[in-house]
C-alpha cells in the first residue's frame, strides 16, 4: 500500500511500525493528484491483519483537508498525536450497542434507522 501510494504521489511520505501485538500499522499523507481540480492532504493511519477464515481485515482512520494553508500542519499534527495511541493499541472487538441488535428482526431495526426512500438491496419497501 505504502508502495502505491508513493507511486501515485511522489510528495507523500509515508512509515511502518508494529504494535504490542505485532499488527503492522501504516502512518502516511498524501495530497490530491496535480491534475485534480480538488486540492486536498490527507493523513491515514492503516492497520491489517489476517483473520483464519475470514481473510484480510484492515482498519482504517483518515483525515482529509480541503482547506490547504499554514494551519494544515499544525491540524493534522494535532490529529495524529491525539489517535495515534488510541488506533494502535485499539481491539476493534464488535460490541452490542443497543442500536442495530443481532437478532432476527435486524432487517426491521435497520429500515427503522435509514433514511427516508431507503430501499433494502433484497425487496424494494412499499
């Protein structure tokens, strides 16, 4: 990833290191293409790891900057000091939070939660 990045954007920069549990976390910022007439920075933080049976599984915090000037640092440095121990150390454990239960009935609790004209992929809502 980190290779392509750099690819695609010679300015970014990017760097690797471990967690506690040897989960291998990508820190990196890269800008909007010369050519896109949307001017942006963004920094991420990426982290994977292989779950048996499942696959690959990566989390992913981003920030994205619209407004390029001197204050751009200084934010996105604010930013990553502030998530960078939270993301790193952070379980990802799914946790039952009351809104969206797995139960049965998800199907009834999520269009109670969409907005209004949603419509399910599996059966269009009458």
């Amino acid at each position: 990833m980190a290779d392509e990045v750099k690819q695609s954007n010679p300015a970014a920069s990017s760097r690797f290191f471990q967690n506690d549990k040897k989960q291998t976390v990508l820190d990196f910022i890269t800008f909007a293409p010369a050519e896109s007439p949307v001017k942006y920075a963004e920094w991420n933080l990426m982290r994977a790891h292989y779950v048996k049976g499942s696959g690959l599984v990566v989390f992913q915090y981003a920030l994205r900057l619209y407004r390029i000037n001197a204050d751009s640092i200084n934010l996105i440095v604010a930013e990553r000091e502030k998530m960078m121990g939270p993301f790193v150390e952070a379980t990802f454990d799914e946790k039952d939070d009351g809104i969206i239960p797995s139960r049965p009935d998800l199907e009834t609790n999520v269009e109670r939660l969409a907005p209004e004209g949603w419509e399910s992929p599996e059966r269009k809502i009458d």
